[in-house]
C-alpha cells in the first residue's frame, strides 16, 4: 500500500495529545467497545471455569499426595493442576484479546497506509539479521505482528522476534532460555549502499562480522554522547558518516531512552537497513479483567509503534535519500 492510498493516513510518529485524543475518539475506542461485551461474558466464562475446576484439581492434588506419600507428589500434583486450569478457565479471554488485538493492530496498520499480519509468515531479511550479528544464535524461534508496507516511497517490514537457545544438563535434560525478544525491522531503499554500516553497542561484534568476508574499520563519528552507548563499523568511511547522520543518532538515542537501553542495533547493507531492538514483547493489549476502552491502554500501543516509526521516519529524510543519489 503506497503512502497516499489512504485518505485517513494519520502520522503516528507526530502525534500530539490532541491528535491521540481525536485519533481515539473517533477510531480506536468504538472499536474498543465492540469487544466490551465479549470480554466481559469471558470473564464470567472464566470464574465459572475456576470454580468448576479448583475443586477438582484439589481432589486430584489430594489424591496424588496420598497414593504416592511424598510432599513432592504434593508440590508437583498441585502446581501441575492449577496450571492446567487456569489455562483452561483463561481459554475464552484468550480468544476475546487475540480478537481484540487483531483488530486494533489492523486499524493502526492501515492508519499508517501499511497492513498488518498476526502470524504465520515468513520474517523478511531474518537470515540476514543473524549473518550481522544483530540478532544472536538460537535453536528455536517464533515470529509474529508483522506490520508492512512504504514510508516516504520506501517499502518496510517491521515484526517481533522471540528466539530461544537450547542447554542441556549432564542427564540430557534440556532447558530453554531467551536469547532475544523484541522487534526487527527492514527498510529497503531504491539504491543499494556501496558497503556495509553496522552500528552496535558491544564491543564483541568482530566475532559476527567475520562471518561477512568484508573489512571493517571502526568509524570516528563528531557525536560523543553517541559514542559513548554505540560503536560504529563500515566498508566504506565516508558512506557510513553520511548515512549515520546527526538526526539519525538522534533518533536512536531516542529510540534507546524509550526502549530503556535494551541494546539497540542495526545494519545497512545491500539497499537495506536492518534495526534489532530488544524491547520485549510489545503490542499486547494488556490486563483482560479491565475494561477495554481505557484510553492508556491505546496510548501504549500507539506510543510503541510511533517510536519505531520516528526511527524509520530519521533514515528517509531528504537529506539520506538526497545522499543515496534518489
């Protein structure tokens, strides 16, 4: 979808108080209250689901206990039990906020001029973003909230990434952990770049940019501040003080105020800028045993989604597309 498809683009990146409150009024909170009464018959669903299932699984917790005479059977029994239940009683608020959610990331996406996708996609550029050590190594992932389309003629992709790495114990026994949850986003030029850019903050990025085959020299930048949080790498020197710009660093302190220093980084390469921000798992629609059509439930979404568009907003500015040779 091109930026002029949609008469009623709103751009979220600029949005003050005022724009927020009129965007809601007369957008996201009817579509708030279209769920309401659904939520509501879930939650009622959901304590009568508890109050079936808590007697029986304190019956069956019992009954582990006595069969198997040991605190653990207990321990284990119980805890195995409400898990269960739980999950069984939340089952129709689940569906209520996947709804929910579904349809309120399709209406921003199409406020933006772009579309939205809840799952099963292939992430665009993925591969690309392990080969320059932006995102880590992993042995199982999961992707979802895939918003795409063009911003200032560019076309974007911007997704959620949560990858997880496999240990096991001397018995064999495996255990996961979270290497990274967050967004990655792709934008793609007209032009490619005449080398690779890569802006990191730890000092361990030779050992993923080996892997490239190309020579890095380490890029002096006139910012200290930026300095002082990011290192910046590249092919090509003067490419890459030309394209990490003044309002680019900007933007990604911004970004890493807002993001609470969870390790942002990005790439240009090949026509591309690849962004990886460890910013947890964003554009939830939160608390389901509140009412929907609370205002700063909207905001959250809204503000997390403005702070990746004023990041990609910083790189398409006429100075950058100027600098490409558009």
């Amino acid at each position: 979808m091109s930026d002029s498809a949609n008469k009623d683009m709103i751009n979220l990146a600029a949005l003050d108080e005022a724009g927020f409150d009129a965007f809601y009024s007369r957008d996201l909170e009817p579509l708030l209250q279209r769920f309401e009464a659904s939520r509501r018959n879930a939650v009622t669903a959901f304590k009568q689901r508890l109050g079936i299932g808590a007697p029986i699984g304190l019956a069956l917790t019992i009954a582990a206990g006595l069969i198997f005479k040991s605190i653990w059977a207990w321990l284990i029994a119980g805890l195995v039990c409400a898990i269960v239940i739980y999950a069984i009683a939340y089952a129709p608020l689940q569906r209520v906020a996947v709804s929910v959610k579904t349809s309120f990331l399709n209406l921003i996406a199409d406020a933006i001029g772009g579309l939205y996708t809840l799952n099963g996609f292939a992430p665009p550029a993925f591969s690309r973003f392990g080969a320059l050590d932006l995102a880590p190594q992993h042995d199982r992932s999961r992707f979802e909230d895939h918003f795409f389309g063009k911003r200032h003629g560019c076309s974007f992709d911007l997704y959620e990434a949560h990858l997880e790495r496999e240990t096991k114990d001397k018995d064999g026994d495996s255990s996961w952990s979270t290497v990274f949850r967050g967004q990655l986003i792709r934008i793609h030029f007209p032009k490619p770049f005449l080398g690779v850019t890569v802006v990191r903050r730890d000092a361990g990025i030779f050992n993923g940019l080996r892997n490239i085959g190309k020579k890095f020299d380490r890029i002096g930048l006139a910012d200290p501040k930026f300095e002082r949080i990011f290192e910046v790498y590249g092919t090509d020197q003067v490419e890459a003080r030309a394209l990490v710009h003044p309002y680019f660093m900007e933007r990604l302190l911004e970004i890493e105020r807002a993001y609470e220093g969870k390790k942002v980084r990005c790439a240009f390469e090949d026509g591309d800028l690849l962004v990886a921000i460890e910013g947890g798992d964003k554009f939830e629609v939160g608390d389901m045993f509140k009412d929907l059509a609370d205002p700063e439930r909207a905001r959250r979404i809204v503000r997390d989604i403005a702070q990746i568009l004023k990041l990609m907003d910083a790189v398409l500015t006429a100075e950058t597309a100027h600098l490409l040779g558009r």
